[in-house]
C-alpha cells in the first residue's frame, strides 16, 4: 500500500503542480550530506510517520455476497492508515522555491478526494477513496521543527501532507450454508396427540393445583423460498398450564 501511495502521489505532482517541468522529484530524507549533493531543482517527498485513523476503524465481519445475494465469503473490512509526508522545494532562490510550494498547495487542495478507479494498484481494491489533508495544524507529538532536527538539517518552508489510505485484511472466516426457509413451529401435549392450532382444550386438573397438558395440534409456519419447497427447522413447544391456588 505504501507504495501505491508514492505512485499516487507522483502522478498528482507530477500532472497538476509540475506540468512537464524538469523538476527531479525524489522520495529521499532531505538530510545535511543530501542536501549538499542538489545541484537541479527538486520537489521531495519524504515519508516520515505511518499511523492507523482509529476513528475510521471497524473490527466486525463483513459478508461479501453475490449478485444473488448468497454470501460467498467472510471477510474483516479494510483498514485505513495515515501516512505524513514532509514536502520540500529545493532551487538556487527562495523565490523559486515558493512558487513549487505555491504549485503543490494548489495540486493536493485539489485532490483532497480520490475515488477508487483512479488509485491504481492495490488502493483500488478495497472500494474506499482516498484523502489528501495539507497543512493541518500540528499536535504535540508530531512538530516539523522535531523532524528537522532529527534529520540534521535546518528548518525551512515545508508542506505537511497527510494521506488517508485504506489497506485491504486478507483474513476469511468460515460461514455456514444459505438458509433458504424459515423454521417450521409445532406445538403437542405430552400424549403426542394433536388438534387443529388454536382449538386448545383446558387438560384435566392434577395434583397441587396443576393441568395436565393439553395437546395443541402442530402449527407450521412454512417460509420456503420460490426455488425450494423443503421445511426449514421444526421447533416443538410444550406448556403446563397452572391453576391460581387462591
């Protein structure tokens, strides 16, 4: 997914900020000794955090099913994750610098939603679209500052640039047959004797207060689909009626 996602991203920078330019566009750690070595403009897009979105996560299973509606697998849903870019300009100006980050601004509000289709690879799989966030405000575990000091370098202007991606759980579970008819319901005394649902007779008194059970015939409830006209499951009832002791 992660590489899917720095195809994606190129493409966008590629069609909508640099236009047929020949801006080289890398996915280095824009380091001290890597900075030395630009000699050509450069837009860098460097991945530096990977995090799930817990807000978008579901954990239930989802039934994949066929154009008829039977279910043919079982399967978790897609889990999305966020991956944060750090987007640099490098030229000989700053003028020039801030007239590439002008550009890329511009390409990824553009493209805050991708929908599946135009993904490529295995984005497109999973159904879900993608989000492209750019300079949202900073939280306190995540400072550009931070990053610029771990990576050696001194602080400049910079994008950060947040995609929302889903990746597909090829995990199955197992699920039973189709079910194509309900339960059937039946209702009987303890004789096994039956009458007509409905037509209950009161059982003769026993000891302690208590009826016999009285047969009642068995109700059915066929609920056979138009292509099957087999019962589904037979479930027998059986009460005992109990007289008021006052």
């Amino acid at each position: 997914m992660i590489h899917d996602v720095d195809q994606l991203l190129e493409r966008l920078v590629r069609r909508d900020a640099l236009n047929g330019s020949n801006v080289e566009l890398l996915f280095d750690a824009p380091t001290k000794d890597w900075v030395a070595r630009r000699n050509a403009p450069t837009v860098d897009l460097y991945l530096y955090d990977i995090r799930e979105d817990l807000q978008r996560r579901f954990t239930v299973w989802e039934d994949a099913r066929e154009d008829g509606g039977k279910v043919h697998d079982r399967a978790l849903p897609p889990r999305r994750f966020k991956l944060a870019y750090l987007v640099t300009a490098w030229t000989q100006r700053p003028e020039d610098e801030h007239r590439l980050l002008s550009a890329l601004l511009s390409c990824f509000l553009r493209n805050a939603m991708l929908e599946p289709g135009d993904l490529g690879g295995s984005l497109d799989e999973t159904g879900m679209p993608v989000y492209i966030d750019v300079g949202l405000p900073g939280g306190q575990d995540r400072s550009l500052a931070d990053i610029w000091s771990a990576l050696g370098g001194e602080l400049k202007p910079a994008l950060d640039v947040i995609v929302t991606a889903p990746v597909a759980i090829r995990r199955s579970a197992p699920f039973g047959p189709p079910v194509l008819a309900g339960p059937t319901i039946g209702l009987s005394g303890d004789d096994g004797t039956q009458e007509t649902a409905g037509g209950g007779r009161r059982g003769k008194r026993g000891r302690g207060g208590t009826d016999v059970p009285e047969p009642v015939a068995e109700e059915t409830v066929p609920r056979a689909t138009a292509d099957t006209a087999q019962p589904g499951l037979t479930l027998r009832m059986r009460s005992v009626r109990r007289r008021d002791s006052r």
